[in-house]
C-alpha cells in the first residue's frame, strides 16, 4: 500500500506548469474563416445524373428552349389580335352600310369574302326541289334544322345559297309547311324579295366526314357539296331574322286557289290575300309595315314551320388577347426558372467539386 504522503508527491510530479501553458507557441491569423457551402443534395443522386448527361442535356435545351418559343408564339398572337379587331370593325361597317338594292347576273365567288356581313336584296324564287337541311341544330331547347333553298335570280345568273332559318324537327317534310294561315311565308311561291347577308363559311377539313352525293342532310356547312349537289354558285348567304308579315307573297293554297275560274274571283267568293290583310291594317287603324303589331311571334313561326333567320350580327370570337397573356407570361415564368437553375448550380458547383474530390482520393487509397 503506497503512503498518502507519496501519492500527493505523485501528483504534483504530474500537475501541468501554469507558467508553461500560457506561453502560445503558435500563432492563428485574426481573420474570419468563409465557411463553404455544400449541397443537400445525396452523392449517390449526382453520380447516377451523372451517367446520363444526354438526357440532362436535353431537358437543359427545353429549358432554354421555352422561353424563346413562348416569346415568338406571344408576338404571333399579337398580330392575329390587331388583325381580328381590323376583321371585325371592316364585318361591323359593312353590317351597317346600307343593303344592296341589285346584285350582279355575274357574281365572283372569291370576292364574297370581301363583302361578309353585307346586306343585299334580291329578286327571284326558291327551287324547292333542291332544299337541303343543314345540322341537327338546337333552339330554345329544341331540336331542328337549318333550311338552305336554292334562290334563282329574276334578273339573271346563276343561282345562289340562300339559309332561310330554322326550323323545328316535325316540320321537315314540306306537306307540314303547305298549310296554315303563315303557309305563304313556309312556302312562297313565284316571285318574292328577300333580304339576306353574304357570309363565308369555313371549308370542310380533311378530319371530316365527306357529304354523301344526293343526301339532303349536311352535317357541316359544306358549300362546295351544296353548290355541286343544287347546281348553284358556292356563294352562301343569309335571311335576315325578321318576323314581319309579306302580304303580297302567296302560299301553295292561295296559287291553287288563283287557278278556280275566272267567274268565282269575280263574285268575290275568294278573297286574295293582300286583300284580307289589308282589311286587318284597316281595322287595327295602322297600316305600316313598321307598326310591331303586324307583326307575329316567334313561336307562331315555329309551329307553322316558318323559317327563323339569322339575327344580323358580328359574332366573331376573338381570344388572342388571352392568349397572348398566356404565352408572355409562360416566356417570363421560364425565363425565371431558367435563371434560378444557373444561379443555384454555379452557387453549389464548388461543393461538388470538392466532394468528387475526396471520393477520388479514396479510391485511390482504398
């Protein structure tokens, strides 16, 4: 057993020297350490995008890539919006120039589209032989077609499309036009005028369906098929939405009525019609053509299998405004991605460097 008075000797022997310690032996510079950032990023992460720089090369080039594209496809887009507005102020003035009072015998089908929107009167009659239907189409919750007669020209030329309007599914079959107290605006016979609008449109593409030849139904506006299918001119055009009564146009009764003898006309036993509408003028107190009520109502027009026109209006959609937005803000969100990817890749490419470093080191060694 060792004394207590040798343990204590013991430990002063191996007490460190106070005077010793403080003395610095070595010198550290004053100056603050940058500390190095490294990624989160796992090594085994970078080494597997590493085996595929092809790829990494081709979404690199998407990158660069979009923002240019969304650029050229947003400056595109602003001058199909400068030219959608021109188009439909040139479709509105011509809308409210005064209409045609005569149309040319020889008409050009290619300058039809610079006369779009513009009213016309014509003289002549329907070839209802040739009618056609164009649709199904829904009105009101209805369904229906729309009804395109050859017109023939009084004056001369070849005949042309006219859209006489909609009409419901049940009256299709011209026998349940015939009749009726509004059988003179289904079905006029002989000369009649008509107010209608050239229109233009759009040609049949090759994702759809050909018309069969001699089917009355189309299903798309095909107005070469119409043109070829009627012998008429590929001009298309309108009647304008109007619910105003024509006295002075005649319906399939009242032509078989004018063909009695001679003898009954004269006893006054049939009446024509322009007759009894005037009676009715006389006895409203207002003759005019303009008073609203002489006129009839839509729904009269659709179960007497009257033709509903076309409201005479501009009805261009034009989105490029939206898509101009959408395409310059695609170009700048991009182009901020891009720019945040080669700021955070040289901020952190020191890191990498120094970690393949070492992983080269020990293999060396290892």
């Amino acid at each position: 057993m060792v004394p207590r008075a040798g343990v204590r000797s013991h430990l002063s022997s191996i007490r460190p020297n106070i005077h010793l310690i403080s003395k610095r032996t070595v010198k550290t510079p004053t100056i603050d350490w940058t500390p190095m950032k490294s990624t989160t990023s796992d090594i085994r992460l970078k080494s597997e995008q590493a085996k595929t720089p092809i790829l990494r090369k081709f979404f690199l080039g998407l990158m660069i890539a979009m923002p240019v594209i969304s650029f050229f496809l947003g400056c595109w887009q602003v001058k199909r919006l400068n030219w959608k507005v021109d188009l439909i102020a040139k479709c509105e003035d011509l809308l409210a120039a005064p209409p045609l009072e005569k149309l040319p015998p020889n008409i050009d089908p290619e300058v039809i589209k610079d006369f779009e929107f513009r009213r016309f009167k014509v003289k002549g009659h329907f070839d209802y032989s040739q009618e056609m239907f164009l649709g199904p189409r829904m009105r009101n919750s209805v369904l229906g077609y729309l009804v395109i007669t050859p017109f023939i020209r009084s004056d001369g030329g070849d005949p042309i499309l006219v859209e006489r309007g909609w009409i419901s599914k049940d009256k299709v079959i011209p026998e349940t036009r015939s009749k009726g107290y509004l059988s003179h605006l289904a079905l006029p016979q002989g000369e009649v005028e008509i107010h209608a609008l050239f229109r233009v449109m759009p040609k049949r593409s090759n994702l759809q369906y050909e018309h069969t030849p001699g089917d009355k139904l189309f299903y798309i506006p095909d107005v070469e098929a119409m043109a070829k299918q009627s012998g008429s001119l590929p001009i298309y055009s309108q009647v304008i939405y109007s619910l105003k009564d024509h006295p002075d146009w005649k319906g399939p009764e009242q032509v078989n009525d004018d063909k009695k003898s001679v003898w009954q006309k004269l006893a006054g036993k049939i009446k024509p019609k322009s007759e009894k509408s005037n009676e009715v003028s006389t006895l409203l107190g207002n003759e005019s053509d303009d008073d609203q009520t002489l006129q009839y109502q839509e729904f009269e027009f659709i179960d007497q299998g009257v033709p509903v026109g076309a409201v005479p209006k501009v009805n261009f959609t034009n989105n490029h405004l939206q898509y101009l937005v959408t395409w310059f803000g695609l170009s700048f969100a991009s182009t901020g991605l891009l720019i945040y990817s080669f700021w955070k890749n040289r901020q952190f490419s020191s890191a990498d460097k120094i970690i393949a470093a070492k992983r080269k080191d020990m293999h060396k060694k290892f």
